[in-house]
C-alpha cells in the first residue's frame, strides 16, 4: 500500500485557474472550496483579511457553496481587494482560528521560503524536486497541491477521514506530521516556526504585497491524492499515539459505571447552535407564509441576535434581515428592523439568548413543524427521533415483532428477551404506535 503511494505522481489535473496572472476571486473560491472538500454544514473556513483597523477575521461556509450560488457568499472584504488575504485550510468551530476550534484536518502542509533562505524563485526549485524524483527518495508521498506563494511554495497533503471523536489525538499526530515533515524539507527552507493546524495561508488568485504585488498561482495539483493520518505517519516514521480508553462513570457496580445508561448530549457550540437557530426560524418562516402580527418582532430579534453571535457584520446583517422582514406578513417598518439590528450589533449590551422552550412557546410551533427543525425541538420531540433511530434497527424491529406476535406481552418480558433497557422498548413502541404517548409525568407523592 505505501509503495503504491510512493509511486509516479499522477498527471496533473488541468484547473482553470492553474495559469492565473491576475488577482481573481473565482481562483480564491475554487482554493477554498478544494481545501474544504469534505466540509459538512458545521464547518468553517476562517478568512484573515485586511480591514480599517488591521486584519479582520471573517467565516465562510464552503458547504453553502455546493447549494447556492457562491457569488452570495462572498464577504465584503472580498469585493473590495484580494491584496493579503488568507484562510484556513483546517476547518474551524467558530470565527477565529484557533486550536482548540479545529474541526476538521483537512491537510498537511508545508512553508519554503525559497527566496529569502536560498535565493532561488519557487517555481525553479519546485521542477528541480519533480525532475529528480526526491520525494520518492526520501520516502516522502507526492504533494496533492502545489502552488508559488510570491516568496516560495506551499505544499499541501489532502487528508481523508481525519475528522473522528478523538480530534485532540488526531491533532497532536497532525503536529507530530508536520515537525517532520519539517525536518525532511529543511535543506529546501522549510518555515520551523508556525505548526499549528490554524494556521492561515494564502488561496491561488490573492496578491503578495510583500513580494511586489505577486499573484499567488497554482502549479501543480492532483485531487485524487488523499492520504490518512496513518498513513502519512507510515511515510513519515512518526508513531502513531494509542487511542484513549474509555472513561467509566459511576460507583463500582453502579448502572452507570456498567455504561447501561448512555449520557447523550446534542453537542451544540454557541456558533453551531445560533446557525441552527437562524436556519430553523427561517424554515419556521417557510412553513407559515411568513410570520404575523405577534410573532414578527420575537423572531426578528432573535434572528439578530443569533446572527450577530456568529459574526455577521452590520452590512449582511441588515441584508437579512430585511430579506426575512420582507417575508413577514405584514412586514414591519424600516425603522424597526434597523433599531432590531443596531440593539443586536451593540457592544455595550449584553447578549441575551433565549431559552428553546420559550422559542417554541412564544411561537407556538406544534410538533409537527418542530418535524421539520433541527435545533428549536422540545424534549418530546428529540426523544421520539432517537426511538425512530432505534426502531430502524434489527433490534428495533424485532421488538415491535415481538409485541406484535405475542399479545399480552410485558415490556419487561421483552427486556430480558433482547437485553435492552426498558425505556428502549418503551420508545421503540411509541414510535412505532403500538403505545401512546403520555401527555402527563408521574403524579407527585403529596408532601
């Protein structure tokens, strides 16, 4: 298997802006997009852009980019200029890249400072590693990008599948990469310092204004070049650290230390949850024609507000909220929705979310739009899609077979048949509509 990636590099994939001259935000796009090809609707690319106070931090979305058109989504910043602009190749949790916020590893790559260290351009040393076979001589996996950054290369390594439930392992062996990676490439000026998997680069099509205006060009690419952590550790000789064991809760003895009862949590961030929120007000929206006369102010300020906690700047937020206003029937006034959006931007007030419960209240959305949510569900609701997961089951199905094909049969006969908690069948049934559901709990005992 690791011979087979040592191999030829395969011919490089004609893209149409490998031969960019020209600053062009098409080429910025088409960088971004293929740094973030496996993103899901959770995953940001940061962008570092230069703004009126310094360079400014801006989330973009490239899983949006598969649906709508992408000209929608480019930031302000991006209109403007393409002079010294940066993004993640790592996704990130939030707006800012940082470690902790990594989501996804999508590379390995590698800085040369080729003109500063060597005195020698990007594009001569990159046909002298091709020319003279070194990467196979080093035992080092062809790069699935190249491109000439202005003051030398940037190599990336396409990762695939690095996103797992141990993305704190996953990181530390993603550094472990890169510190050798370093050390194989450092008699071709390979930059030591920053090895952090948020770090920020610069896309094909941006201008180098340290390097006289450079445009950043692409010289070689191959999309089909994918490799996993292990593997690279294999190419690399960089041990691969064993996978954490799992924590065991609970007195000794206990259902919980015995893992008989499962903790789930949602796993919302505050940025994943306000995106969640704005996609279900809108999908709320849909459902209706449009909010009226006593929900429009409640779902506008919310909107904002979860909007502004995820970064939107002034000028899309008003864009918005505008747009969603429109959709109102009736909508309100100008003035309100720009004194909604200014009390939502205020840094001198505090954020205050909402509670989900008062959402679904306040709006009186029924179990049958909360179907169509993702995030705004209640408690009955999220329990009825884990026992509809349950009941899609081998298992699942057999507990409905079971209570089917033997009247009078217990719940607790079926526990012990099939060695499942008893709330398990309880649900499965349910859903299943075998057993209604209990619109009232357990009586109180009287004090």
């Amino acid at each position: 298997m690791l011979s087979q990636k040592l191999a030829q590099p395969k011919p490089a994939v004609q893209h149409p802006h490998e031969k960019v001259s020209a600053p062009s935000i098409d080429a910025v796009l088409d960088t971004i997009q293929r740094w973030h090809r496996h993103a899901d609707e959770k995953d940001v690319a940061v962008m570092w852009a230069p703004g009126r106070k310094g360079h400014v931090y801006t989330p973009l979305f490239p899983y949006q980019w598969q649906q709508d058109s992408r000209q929608l989504v480019i930031p302000a910043v991006m209109q403007d200029t393409l002079t010294d602009l940066f993004c993640t190749p790592n996704a990130m949790y939030g707006r800012v890249p940082k470690d902790v916020l990594t989501k996804r590893l999508n590379a390995v790559f590698i800085d040369l400072d080729t003109e500063d260290r060597l005195g020698l351009d990007g594009d001569l040393v990159w046909q002298t590693l091709k020319q003279t076979d070194w990467f196979n001589e080093q035992g080092i996996p062809f790069p699935s990008e190249v491109n000439a950054s202005g003051g030398g290369l940037h190599m990336y390594w396409y990762l695939h599948g690095a996103r797992t439930e141990a993305i704190t392992a996953n990181t530390f062996l993603w550094r472990q990469l890169e510190k050798a990676m370093v050390e194989r490439l450092k008699d071709w000026a390979a930059d030591s310092g920053p090895t952090n998997p948020a770090r920020v680069l610069r896309p094909v099509g941006t201008v180098n204004s340290k390097r006289g205006n450079a445009v950043v060009r692409n010289l070689y690419l191959s999309q089909h070049d994918e490799y996993t952590l292990e593997e690279m550790a294999g190419f690399l000789s960089v041990e691969v650290p064993p996978a954490a064991g799992r924590r065991r809760r609970g007195r000794p003895g206990s259902k919980v230390e015995k893992l008989k009862f499962r903790y789930t949590s949602r796993q919302f961030s505050k940025y994943t949850l306000n995106m969640g929120r704005m996609r279900d007000l809108n999908t709320a929206n849909d459902m209706r024609d449009g909010f009226r006369k006593g929900h429009r102010d409640a779902v506008l300020f919310w909107y904002c507000t979860a909007a502004a906690a995820v970064g939107l700047g002034q000028v899309a937020l008003l864009d918005q909220a505008h747009h969603l206003n429109s959709t109102f029937t009736p909508p309100l006034s100008t003035g309100e929705v720009n004194k909604v959006v200014g009390y939502a931007l205020d840094p001198s007030r505090p954020q205050r979310f909402a509670r989900t419960n008062t959402i679904i209240e306040t709006l009186e959305i029924t179990a049958a739009e909360q179907a169509g949510l993702i995030v705004i569900i209640s408690r009955m609701e999220r329990s009825r899609r884990e026992s509809l997961k349950s009941m899609q089951t081998k298992k699942g199905r057999m507990v409905v077979e079971l209570f089917d094909t033997n009247p009078g049969i217990t719940q607790q006969s079926i526990e012990g048949l099939l060695n499942v908690r008893q709330s398990y069948v309880s649900g499965v049934l349910k859903v299943a509509g075998r057993l209604p559901y209990s619109k009232r709990g357990r009586p109180r005992k009287p004090l």
